[in-house]
C-alpha cells in the first residue's frame, strides 16, 4: 500500500518538476522574443522617420509640378494622390507602436515569472521533502505494527495497526 503512495508521490513530484524545468528554459525564449520585438521597434520608428522626410521631399516635387505650365500639372495633380496615399501608409505605422502594449507588460510579467517559478520550486521542495519523510516514516511504523500483530495475537496490536492503516487511507 506505502509503495503505490510512493510512485503516486514520485510520480507528481516529477510531473511538477517538468513543469517547472519547462518554465525555466522558457525564459531565455521569452528574453529573446522581447529583445527582437524591441529592436524591430526602433527600425520601424526609424522606418517612419525615413518615410516622412522622403515624402515631405516627394511632396516637393509634386507641388512643383503642380505649380508649373503645360502638361506636368497633371503630372503634378498625379504625384499629389500618389503622395497622400502614401502618407496614409506614414501614418499606420506610426499606429504600429507595440511597445506600450507588448514589450512593456512582458518585461515586466518576466521578472514575475521567475520569482513566482523560483518560489513554487522553492516550496514544492520543502513539501516534498516533508511529505516523502511522512511516508517513509508511516510506512516503517506500519511494518512495525504489522510485525508486532503477526508475532503476537495482541489486539490492541491489531487495532493500533488498523487506526494506522486507516489513517494513512485518510491522508490521501
């Protein structure tokens, strides 16, 4: 009976330290993840920067058209809608900002995540450690009492080891 609770024991105990051990190893994933998405944001905030100073020069050169005789003024009038469109695409990157609500919020849940996980590994050690004692120690007085009942034909032997069984019955 003591060896089933041991396996189930140790069985559990295993699964959470995957479960821990896999969030571990998780952290430098995540790390990575946030360090890329930092640094895609500054090239698309650098992105835009480029794209507005060449679409104030683009608008330049339309607005010239725009402005001079003869045919280019279509010309110009063409470059001006080609511009704008343009200026709408400027202006959904500037929307595209993720760090208030991507990379911020990560970084800081990271650092929670590793106190947390280092704590409940922490905690799952000592209550293991208790509990794997507690085992130990009830079924070795279980085989005592199994072996005092056996030996001699004592009934409070017997009802000791009954009271005993039944609380380890309990305990689970």
């Amino acid at each position: 009976m003591e060896t089933v609770m041991e396996r189930e024991c140790s069985a559990l105990g295993g699964l959470f330290q995957t479960v821990i051990s896999d969030m571990k190893g998780s952290f430098p994933i995540w790390d990575d993840f946030i360090n890329k998405a930092g640094k895609l944001h500054s090239q698309i905030r650098a992105t835009v920067v480029a794209v507005a100073a060449f679409l104030d020069a683009f608008q330049k050169v339309a607005d010239l058209a725009s402005n001079s005789r003869g045919g280019t003024r279509d010309l110009g009038s063409a470059l001006t809608k080609m511009c704008l469109r343009h200026r709408s695409i400027e202006t959904k990157l500037r929307h595209l900002v993720f760090v208030d609500c991507l990379i911020n919020p990560l970084q800081e849940q990271m650092e929670d995540w590793r106190r947390t996980t280092s704590s409940l590994d922490k905690d799952h050690a000592k209550e293991y450690k208790k509990a794997r004692q507690e085992i130990k120690k009830r079924s070795s007085d279980t085989l005592k009492l199994q072996k005092k009942a056996k030996k001699g034909s004592n009934c409070t032997h017997q009802n000791n080891y009954q009271n005993i069984v039944n609380d380890i019955c309990s305990c689970r």
